[in-house]
C-alpha cells in the first residue's frame, strides 16, 4: 500500500500527492544535512533511520570508551550556521559517544528535522520504476513509499561485520559487537572471563575500560596496530575562541586545504636526528594525530614513514613490561595505512596480570564453542565474548539494501566486480540516487560534516538543476566511470596509504574486491564536483520520465 503522504500543518514539506521529493535512507550526520539543505529548497523530504534515534554510528556505537579520534574538537561539528557553532559548547578534545549524540540531537532539534525523520524504519527494497522514473521503496513498517529522488545516506562504518565463526552461534555467554552495543543496559564485566576478537579503533577503546573490572580479558589479535596517545583534555578555552571568532575563515581553509588549521610543510627525512626527535616527543606528549602531521611526508614518502612508524615501535617497547608481550604488538607495515588509532592506556593494559594477548595470525581461531574461542594451539573459556571485527566498510551499508536500478539490475551486481561510479555520487543505471559519504569520495579522509554539507549542497543543486530544466530524471553515463575509477585509484597509488591491507581496500571483508575505495584528495574532489556543477552537470543525463525507458540492452551493458 502506497503511503499517503499529505500535506499537514505541522508538515508543510510533505507533498500533496502522496510522492516524496526525496527520500533519504539514513538520520546520520550525512543524512540529517540532506534533510535541512533539501528542505531549505522547498523539497519533500522523508528520512528513514533503522534506529530508535539520529545520529546514525554516534548513536549505535555506545561502547564504554567511544570517543573520536580526528580531528576531534572543535572542528568535528557542522560548518554550515555560525550560529550553531557559536552556541555549542564541546568540553573535550575528543568528545565522547554521548557528548557527540547530545550535539547531533541538538541538531535535530535546533533545525527541526524530527518531523522529516521516520525512525525505527528500516528500508527493506529499493527499486527504480522505469515508467514514472520514480523510486518505491519498502519499508519494515509495511509501507510502500514513493520519491522523485533517493539518498543513501547509510554511513561508511554502518553494515557490522560479524565473521563467520564456526559454532558462534552456539556460544552460550553474552556476544556483543561493538557497532550494536546494548542501547537499553549496560555491560557489566565485573568479575567475568572476557574475550575481545579486533584491535581496530573500536577494539583499542575497549580494552583498557574492560581490563579494570574483568577477572581475566583475552584479547585475541590478529594485526598489530599503531595506537597514537589520544590525551584528551578539556579543550583549552584559546581554541574555543579561535574556532568561534574566526570560523568562516577556519571553514575556508577547511575547504580548500582538508583542514581546519595549516598543516606542517617540514619534511621528515630533511630533519637531523636529534630535531626530528624532539618533534616526535612533542607529538607524542600532544596527542591526538599530531605525530602524523608533525611532518608533512608521513603518508608519501617511505623513507619518513619507516622513521615516525620505528618511533611508535620504540613507544611500545617502553610501554610494555613483559618484552614477549611487546614484541606481538609491534606493527611492521606502513604508518598510517590502517587507520591510525587514538587509544587511553591501551599499551599499559597489557602490563596488567589479567590482561593476555592471543596472537590468531600464528594460531588462528578454530571455532567457538558453546563456552569459549578455540584457536589451533589453545581453548580459552569465556563468559563474554565482544567482536570488534569492524564493518563492510563504506560500500556495506548501500550493498546489504542492493537497490535495484534499470531492468531490476541489482547494485551489488553492478558491482560486483568492484566498485563503478561518477564521483562517487552516483551510478549509471541508477538513476535519481545519489550516494553520500559512498565509495570514491574522501568521506573518511576529509572534515565528516564539512563533506556532508558540500556533497549535500552539490546533490541540491542537481536536483535544482533537473526541477528548473523540467527533468524528472537525472543519470550517470556509465561512459564516466571508469575514467573516474581511473582517478580515484592513480591518487591513493601515488599514496602510501594503498600499500597495506585495511578496510579503504575492502581486505577486512573475505570475499570483497581489492580496491582502493577512498578518494585521498578531499579539497581536489570537492573542487573537481564544483566544476561539474559549473558545466552544466558533465557526465550526467537529463530526461523527462517518460523518454528514460532504456534498451532492454542495458542490463547486459552495465554487467559486462
Ligand atoms: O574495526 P576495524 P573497528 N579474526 O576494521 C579484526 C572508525 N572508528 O570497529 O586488522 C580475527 O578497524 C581485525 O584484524 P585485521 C574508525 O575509522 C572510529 O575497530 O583485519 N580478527 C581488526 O583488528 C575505524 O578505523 C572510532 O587483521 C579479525 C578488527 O577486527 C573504523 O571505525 C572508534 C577477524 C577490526 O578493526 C573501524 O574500527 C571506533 C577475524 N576473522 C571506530 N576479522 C573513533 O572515532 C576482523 N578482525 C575513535
């Protein structure tokens, strides 16, 4: 059954013919900007959110210890309304889950976005109809619903990835994920034999939290990471009033440089020894990214990588009591490609007597028992077992809905082979679906809100575009793509970022195709979609609904 969508007075955005302008999957911070700029320009617009509450990742990763890590205060925030930078107050360098869920509620309510937001609905089908060039959509309520336009806005760390354990599911103490955190108890760990599989992000913030209740916590590793000290503290008031006073400035440069605040020019191989120390140690006191950025050829230069990459490994041998137990934490591969962790005591928690390091590359894990992880030399007896296995990173979230396009030709399909875009905002035979925060975009490597907001201004001005040439259409041509692809991959090669295995590859993922997913120059995109705009929308088709129909062709074009 169609849902009705009427015009109410205390919804003055809903259309009166039962069609949405736009439908936008996801009440994250991507999707909540969508919302406010698109509403702005007079749309229709629904969101629809699996969960009970926006925020999307800061809603569901309730984790003990779940903070952000860069670029952290006062610049993790929407740029867009001075207004709402003046008047929030962050605390900390690394504001924590419920301090970044309260700002992104704050949101929600300063901009009214709740009455546009259905929550607790997931999509469950996503389907391109040919003769209306509309899209219809399923939800988990039962409801059908209509759009002109769609807009994944499902995040790049949203779709959990659980490995396929043998005997998991008969493991029989508790089993949490890190991304699907209990929303209604906490976890309590007093006393309890724990297990943790993962050492990414996620993983780091965790252990040390657990490591202070639990009678034994068995953290089983299977790569090494470099974990920079966070050393969050309450954010020094000079950096309040610098953010507040100069912020169009700030966003200025944001924009045009991929940060807020200039970034070191000196290079690492050019410094003596004894300089090049000193700013290590300095970094190192600091915290938070600043040992990556202390030099400005950390992520391009082999040479200087090797340099800041042995300093951290020294770090961890200072940190570490136990020289065994140091020895199976210290990373080999290049800095910084996988992401760079921020951990609080990470390091020392392996110093404790109930904290013990599992190495599952040696011995990999067997199965799960119904009371504990077996590897292939060991059984260690669990009553909790926390996977912080991570995510199907960036294309997951859009794949596990698989919309389907022209001709029912599924995404994942199209896909298959890896990822196809224009931009990395849209895919050809998909036709009035825009993806935020997708593949090919610097999503993960740029200010989060900052890309939110001008990949949501670039979408609105498509869709001004379209409404004002009498279009109700808007298409990729697939001829763009894969000079596109061809872009995205040249800069992550000429990177240092592509040389280890990590979730920008897809590697965390079996199965999933190796490549490069992450467009590694923000500004250089944001730029480059600028131009596109500029010229009238290059690469993409404009037709009336009804002239859209494609050849039955088509299907067989996109698969091949
Ligand atoms: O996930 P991950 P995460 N057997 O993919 C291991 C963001 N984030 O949730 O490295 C054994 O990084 C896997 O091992 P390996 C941030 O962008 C931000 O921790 O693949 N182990 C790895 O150790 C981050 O990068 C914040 O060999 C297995 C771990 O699980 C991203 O989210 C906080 C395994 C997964 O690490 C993801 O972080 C949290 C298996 N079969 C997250 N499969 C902040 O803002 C996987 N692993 C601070």
């Amino acid at each position: 059954m169609p849902v009705r969508l009427k015009r109410k007075k205390d919804n003055v955005n809903t259309s009166s013919n039962g069609i949405l302008d736009v439908a936008i999957i996801g009440a994250g911070l991507t999707g909540m900007y969508a919302l406010h700029k698109l509403r702005e320009e007079g749309h229709a617009v629904r969101v629809f959110d699996r969960a009970d509450g926006v925020g999307g990742t800061w809603w569901w990763n309730r984790y003990p210890g779940a903070r952000v890590d860069s670029p952290g205060a006062p610049f993790y925030c929407y740029t867009f309304s001075e207004d709402l930078v003046a008047e929030w107050e962050w605390l900390e360098t690394q504001p924590d889950q419920p301090a970044i869920l309260s700002y992104l509620n704050h949101v929600a309510d300063r901009f009214d976005l709740r009455r546009d937001i259905q929550l607790a609905t997931s999509i469950t089908d996503a389907a391109y109809e040919e003769d209306s060039g509309l899209w219809v959509l399923a939800t988990s309520k039962g409801e059908e619903v209509r759009a002109r336009y769609l807009i994944s806005a499902v995040g790049t760390l949203s779709d959990a990835y659980k490995p396929a354990f043998d005997g998991l599911a008969s493991f029989r103490g508790e089993v949490y994920h890190t991304g699907h955190w209990p929303q209604d108890h906490d976890v309590d760990f007093t006393g309890k034999r724990v297990g943790i599989i993962g050492t990414g992000s996620s993983g780091v913030q965790l252990i040390p939290i657990i490591a202070e209740s639990a009678a034994a916590l068995t953290v089983f590793q299977r790569t090494p990471q470099y974990v920079l000290p966070a050393r969050n503290r309450p954010l020094a008031e000079e950096l309040k009033t610098l953010a507040k006073e100069n912020w169009p400035e700030l966003r200025e440069r944001a924009v045009a440089t991929g940060r807020p605040l200039p970034k070191a020019q000196e290079l690492a191989v050019e410094a003596s020894q004894e300089e090049r120390n000193a700013v290590y140690e300095q970094a190192w006191l600091t915290g938070g990214m600043s040992l990556r950025d202390c030099y400005g050829d950390h992520m391009s230069d082999p040479e200087a990588n090797e340099l800041v990459a042995e300093f951290v490994r020294k770090k961890i041998r200072e940190a570490i009591t136990d020289p065994d137990v140091a020895e199976q934490l210290l990373p080999y591969y290049i800095f910084g490609a996988k992401r760079l962790i921020l951990g609080t005591g990470y390091y020392e928690a392996f110093n404790r007597d109930n904290v013990s390091i599992v190495d599952v590359k040696k011995a990999p894990i067997v199965c799960i028992t119904d009371s504990g992880v077996e590897t292939s030399d060991g059984f260690y007896e669990l009553d909790v077992l926390i996977l912080a296995t991570g995510y199907d990173a960036i294309t997951g979230g859009l794949t596990s809905l698989n919309p389907r396009g022209r001709d029912g030709v599924r995404l994942r399909d199209v896909w298959s082979k890896g990822v196809q875009s224009y931009l990395g905002l849209a895919v050809s035979g998909f036709p009035n679906m825009f993806i935020m925060h997708g593949p090919q975009t610097p999503a993960v490597k740029y200010p989060m809100h900052l890309g939110a907001e001008l990949q949501g201004d670039w979408i609105a001005g498509i869709i001004r575009h379209a409404k004002n040439g009498g279009f109700d259409t808007v298409e990729a041509q697939a001829a763009m793509q894969p000079a596109w692809g061809k872009e995205v991959a040249a800069i992550a090669d000429r990177s240092l970022y592509s040389k280890a295995e990590s979730w920008y590859m897809g590697s965390n993922i079996p199965g999933k195709p190796r490549q490069f997913m992450v467009h590694l120059d923000g500004p250089g995109y944001h730029r480059r979609i600028h131009e596109v705009a500029e010229s009238g929308y290059e690469g993409f088709e404009f037709s009336k609904a009804d002239v859209a129909a494609e050849s039955d062709a088509y299907a067989a074009a996109v698969l091949s």
